[in-house]
C-alpha cells in the first residue's frame, strides 16, 4: 500500500515532508508527497498528516545544498514557490535521486527523468515571476517613514524576492505585502527581513501616506509620460512586455487603474 505524506502547501512544509518520507523507511517507491492544496483523496493510499518543523526543513535544505549543490538548492526553493499539484513529489525524487549518485551536483542535468525535469521547469516559472517583480515592485512611503508595497504573484515568490531588497535598501524600513496570499515581507532597518502574517494587518494604518508621497508619485507620473513617444505608442506590444496583471502594483498605472475599475463598477 502507498502511503501519502499531506504536506503544507510552503516550502517549509515539503521539506518537512521529504524527511517525514525519508525516515519513515518504507521504500522510496512506497512513498508519496502532496501538499495540501492538492485536496483530492485516493483509494487504497495511507494517509499521514505532516507537521511542518522549521528544524526538519532546515535539514533538508542543509542537505541539499552540501550534497547536490547550489543550483539544485536554488530549484528546490524556486520549484516550491509555483502552484504544481506535482511539485512536493518531484522535489523529493529528485533529491532521492541525487543523494544515490556518485556526484549529486549532476541531478540537475538528468533532464531525461520527469521528476527533474518538472522540477527545473517550474525552477524557471518561478524564477521569471520573481525577476519581473524585481523590476516592477514600487514602494509608497507611509506617514511614519516606512516603505509599503503591495503584489500579487501567480506564485509564491516573496521569499525569493526579499532578499534582493534587503540587499539594496538595507538601511530602510521596508514592508512588501502579498495581497493574495495574505504574508509580508518585514525588514527593520539595519537588520535581517523576516515573513509574517499579514491577516491582522490594519489597512487604515496603510492609507496614511506621508506628506509628500502624492506629490513623487505625480512626479513620476509625469516622468513616465513625458518619456513616452507618443507617435511609437504599440499597446499590444507593452502588453507583452509588461502583462496587465502587474500593473495593479505598479503607481505609473495607478490612474488608468481607478478609471476602469469606475468604469466597471458604473456597469
């Protein structure tokens, strides 16, 4: 009989459930992982619930990372961040793969088995989501000095983000939000970012803007139309190059935004 480890849908929570899966010693091919989002039950399967351990995890990755190295270290996490009802399951066979070979910094290159090639295919989903939102998160300054950005990924990538601008905005306060998954990013100034919850957040506290935060974001409205060329305005192609799903984050789209949203709500 198979036995199903329940993960929580995190990366956390795989983890978790690859040492679960691992010291349970029932034979890999005895095994599975799916995490929680994935809500279809089957028959003839055992099912065990996994309890996400920061400890576990932290285990795993150390693993990963010492024994199959960076690139497969960074796959994981990036792979753990998409949506695949899949990906819990890959990301174990694929470090069970790794862990039997003589060089485990090879499995990357195994294309040819489809739990890698799952694995590194969501590696590059992720890992452009998260690029483009290096380019098109905008912060607002809030009234007491803190810097507040809103997103909305197709995935979970605010983990993979945050360091990035921690790395470039080390002595600010800053807060990225993802709206759609309800956590936010924190980094304190001068200090490391950590995740929180974001459900008991107060969204009066975010409406206060600091004074001259509507007069930069005019300015740089302003900036953003005056570059423009309006005889080489090719709307489908700025559409390719930035899809209107990013644009609700993004202040140069802001008035355009609340115009269809009026139009919407007049219908």
């Amino acid at each position: 009989m198979t036995t199903i480890f329940w993960c929580e849908d995190s990366l956390d929570g795989i983890l978790t459930g690859i040492y679960d899966a691992w010291d349970s010693r029932l034979g890999h091919k005895n095994v599975r992982l799916k995490t929680d989002a994935a809500d279809s039950l089957e028959l003839f399967c055992e099912y065990r619930q996994v309890k996400t351990g920061a400890l576990k995890a932290e285990k795993v990755l150390r693993t990963i990372r010492q024994k199959l190295g960076e690139e497969a270290f960074e796959a994981v996490c990036y792979a753990a961040a998409c949506t695949d009802s899949k990906r819990a399951d890959a990301i174990y066979r694929m470090v069970v793969l790794g862990l039997h070979m003589m060089n485990g910094h090879q499995v990357v290159n195994c294309l040819q088995d489809p739990d890698v090639s799952l694995v590194m295919r969501l590696r590059t989903k992720a890992w452009h989501e998260a690029h483009r939102y290096m380019g098109f998160v905008r912060f607002e300054e809030l009234e007491n000095g803190v810097l507040y950005s809103t997103i909305e990924p197709a995935y979970a990538v605010l983990p993979l983000l945050a360091p990035h601008f921690s790395d470039r905005f080390q002595q600010e306060n800053w807060v990225i939000h993802d709206k759609k998954r309800s956590v936010m990013a924190v980094h304190p100034k001068g200090s490391l970012w950590v995740l929180a919850d974001a459900k008991e957040l107060n969204p009066d506290y975010l409406m206060c803007r600091s004074g001259q935060e509507k007069e930069f974001q005019e300015l740089w409205k302003l900036f953003c139309k005056t570059i423009a060329i309006e005889e080489r305005r090719n709307p489908r192609c700025q559409q390719g190059l930035l899809p209107l799903r990013f644009r609700s984050c993004m202040t140069e789209f802001r008035q355009e935004r609340d115009e269809l949203g009026g139009k919407q709500g007049e219908k």
